[in-house]
C-alpha cells in the first residue's frame, strides 16, 4: 500500500487532526513514513494564523515539486486551515498540487488520498500510452473545502495503536464564534460547534484502555464548549458538566485544556479548580492586550481589570496554579502607553510563560483595514522588551521548584537527549531526568535539582528522607 507522510504546521488542533488524518490512512493499510523521500503521499497540514505560516506551507509545497519530477505518481495535497481560506485559489501558487481538503473535511482525507493516486495513475499511463497532443491534460486537483453539518462528531478515537503514549489530546469542538478583530479563525474553522459530552467520554475511557493518564481538551475557545448546543444543568455550564464526567473517568490522572478565552470562566469554572483534583494546576489565559482601548478594538470583551480579577480568583481558587497567556504587540493604534500597560500587566500577573506575537495582517480581517498600522520596527522592540519581563518571571517560576518535589508523569525519552526522560509537573513545567523504560507513563515525585531557563532537572531516585519538600 502507498506510504504518507504528513507534516503539521500550526496549534495543537493541526496535530490532532493530523493524528485524526493518519489512523484513517493507517486504517486503510496505508504506512506513515517519518521522511518526504519515502513517501507515496505528502499532506501538508497548513495554519492561517500568521502570513509566515502560510508562505512557509505554500514555499514547502514549491519545495515538493521537484520531488514529484523524480517520483512522478507522487501524490501532493494541502489540508486544514490556509486550505480551507484559500480553496481552489491555491492553485495559483502551487499548480501542481493534487488536493485541497478544508477543515471540515478531514475525515474524507483518506478517500481522496485513494482517489487523487488513481488519477495520478491514470494521467501517466494517458501520457505514455496517448499521442502527444492528447496527453496534455488539465491538471485539476480535488478541492473540498464545503461546510459539513456535524462534522465535529467525526473526530473521535484517534490513537495509533503502535505509539505507546501516556498523553492524548481530545478535539471536544471546532470553530469559533468570537470574532477577535485579528483573528482569522472563524473564517478558516466556521461556527461553533461542539461534541456531545458522552462522545467525548466514550473516547477518553478507549485512551485510558490504551495507556493514556493525561488528556488535554482542545478546542479554539474550549472553555465556552457547547454553549449553543447543550444546556446548563444546575447553574452549570457544558464544559464543567464535561469536566466533572472526565473526572469520573477511571484510570484517567490528569486533565488539562487549551485555549481558552477569558470570557468562557465563569464562578462554576473557577470553582472546578478547588474541587477537581484531575484538573492540573495549570490555566493558559490569553490576554492580548493590556489597554483596554486596545482590547475593545481587538473585540475581546473584557478590560485590564477583568481579567486581573480572574487571575487573581483562579489563584485564589487553586493556589499554585501556574498561568500562562498569548500576548500581541503592535496591533494597528497602539500607542507607547498602551503597550506601557500590557507591559505592567505582564510583570503584575508574573506568567509562568507567554507566547508573544508581533501583529501582523490576516487577509478577510477588520484589524487588516485598521488606520494605525506600525512599522516592523517599532513592533520587534515591543516584541523582545516583553518577552524579557515574561522570561524574568518564568525563571523565577521555575527556581521556585528547585529543592521541591513535583509530581510528574513521564512521557518518554527527551526529545533533545533521548538517553534521558521527560515528564510534565502538574504546573505543566518540563522536567529532564535519569531512568529506563520502567517509567514511561507513570506518575511519580522527582526532586528537582536544578533549573534553566525553560527546564527543569531532577531525580526521581532521592528518597523521602532527603531534604526535598513536596
Ligand atoms: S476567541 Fe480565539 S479563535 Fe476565536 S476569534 Fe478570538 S482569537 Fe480567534
């Protein structure tokens, strides 16, 4: 059977639904190849977030061209989000390309994956067998990029058997109502639309069955899961009614969930964090802005003080916790004293991380008409000002841990040194340490002896009677 290999550009909903992707073809007898050169089928998986993302995807798919003139049955499509934004328009930049599967059609993928190789079959045996004049065929690609009611509900029960893992993500909806001034996300993954909850837990127990301790709940503002679909039940929302069905979930240790949006936690949410001990000691809030004249352009609809209040109770609610947030500079009109204010907001809050982005335009977006526009310049120094103020408080975050114990559950060998392990404390903080196979996927107290600038490194082998506090 042909060979793919899928390369995931973007979040951690294109690696979900690059997963999704690859056990359907695995399903169908395909193999999953780790290298382009063995590959009978290369899918690119492409995000719309930032213009770099895009060209990178589109310079890729250049890139696979001259691969094809080796390989000629070589079959070459895009998926996901740029393929959704742009269609039949990416024809244009990439001629060659023989798919184009929106994102809500990622469960059809391996359907044209069989068909676009039939096609490119049969285009070179027209070309070998026919007169010159009638070998010159249209290159016409299969374009799907079509909404599709309920296709939410085809994600589901994702894990390739052969990957012994102890962490899964779950996609519990798609889309995004929201509208940010910024944000090319509903355009690129429709409306909102949820999963039901006992879809979502069938799926949890298989990962379970499979090994799986730790799952973390996606969606693009996850926390506001189900709003429109499913009702509240005793004052409580549908994605803490969810939460409280994962945590019946035996065998399941940790939940956690990304991205959220501020306005989706709510007194029940905050509450969870008090009461859920599943739910990890770990909340990534994005912020954006600290201005609130910014914020109201941006259309997130909460201020400054909002969301310094919600930090603070979140704090309150499970002491500890860490919080992490996205933060953007040099949106159009911001001023030197609004970026004052995200900048005191960012050093006030003490994030335990941040992902800083620099503006910049998305096309079909009403920041991109915005007047106010600032110069690359302007928006790189804001960019590594901040991104000093957060680093400064995510060292102090992680020194913090040095001579303590942390829970950690172990995932494997480290990605940068694979003679040693890595693990996540329940802070979402990574930890490197010594040991076998013995500990993949359990949980387990590791010292922690040292810090750098992002990592921490520990020993799970010091005993209770040495000097490290839990
Ligand atoms: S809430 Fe998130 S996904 Fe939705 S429009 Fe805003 S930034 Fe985009």
């Amino acid at each position: 059977m042909p060979s793919v290999f899928i390369k995931t550009y973007g979040c951690q909903m294109n690696e979900r639904d690059s997963e999704q992707v690859a056990r359907d073809l695995q399903d169908r007898g395909h193999t999953l190849v780790s290298h382009e050169r063995d590959a009978d089928v290369i899918l690119l998986n492409t995000c719309s977030v930032r213009e770099m993302a895009e060209k990178k995807a589109i310079g890729k798919m250049g890139m696979l061209r001259k691969l094809r003139r080796e390989k000629p049955k070589l079959v070459l499509g895009y998926m996901g989000c740029m393929a959704q934004r742009l269609g039949e328009n990416l024809q244009k930049d990439s001629p060659h390309v023989d798919l184009v599967v929106g994102t809500q059609k990622f469960h059809r993928v391996a359907d044209y994956v069989e068909e676009a190789l039939r096609k490119r079959e049969e285009a070179l045996h027209l070309e070998d067998t026919a007169d010159l004049g009638s070998a010159i065929q249209p290159h016409i690609p299969i374009v799907d990029v079509y909404p599709e009611e309920g296709s939410q509900n085809t994600i589901r029960d994702h894990l390739p058997e052969k990957k012994k893992e102890a962490t899964s993500f779950i996609s519990i909806m798609q889309g995004c109502n929201m509208h940010c001034t910024f944000c090319i996300v509903p355009t690129t993954r429709g409306p909102e639309r949820g999963r039901p909850i006992e879809g979502i837990v069938t799926e949890a127990r298989t990962l379970v069955g499979r090994g799986i301790r730790e799952v973390t709940l996606l969606g693009q503002i996850v926390n506001l899961y189900g709003r429109h679909e499913f009702p509240k039940v005793d004052g409580k929302s549908p994605f803490v009614q969810l939460l409280e069905a994962l945590h019946e979930v035996e065998g399941l240790d940790r939940i956690r969930f990304t991205s959220p949006h501020p306005m989706g936690f709510r007194k029940d949410l905050v509450e969870c964090f008090g009461r859920l001990p599943k739910l990890m000691e770990h909340v990534h809030l994005p912020l954006q802005s600290g201005s609130d004249r910014i914020l109201k352009a941006m259309h997130r609809p909460y201020t400054a003080d909002a969301y310094r209040k919600l930090v603070a109770d979140l704090r309150t609610s499970r002491p500890g916790i860490a919080v992490s947030t996205d933060i953007i500079v040099g949106f159009p009109g911001e001023t030197e004293e609004d970026y004052q204010a995200t900048r005191d907001l960012a050093a006030e809050m003490e994030f335990d991380g941040a992902f800083i982005f620099r503006y910049s335009k998305r096309g079909d977006t009403p920041a991109a008409e915005m007047d106010g526009q600032l110069p690359e310049e302007v928006k790189e120094d804001r960019n590594q000002d901040l991104l000093s103020v957060v680093n400064a408080s995510a060292s102090l975050h992680l020194e913090a841990c040095v001579g303590t114990r942390q829970e950690v559950l172990c995932e494997g060998p480290s990605r940068n040194d694979p003679a040693r392990l890595s693990g996540r404390t329940r802070t979402n903080k990574i930890v490197i340490f010594e040991g076998g196979s013995r500990f993949h996927g359990q949980i387990f107290d590791v010292a922690i002896t040292s810090a750098s600038a992002s990592t921490l490194y520990g020993d799970p082998a010091i005993h209770e009677s040495d000097p490290f506090p839990a």
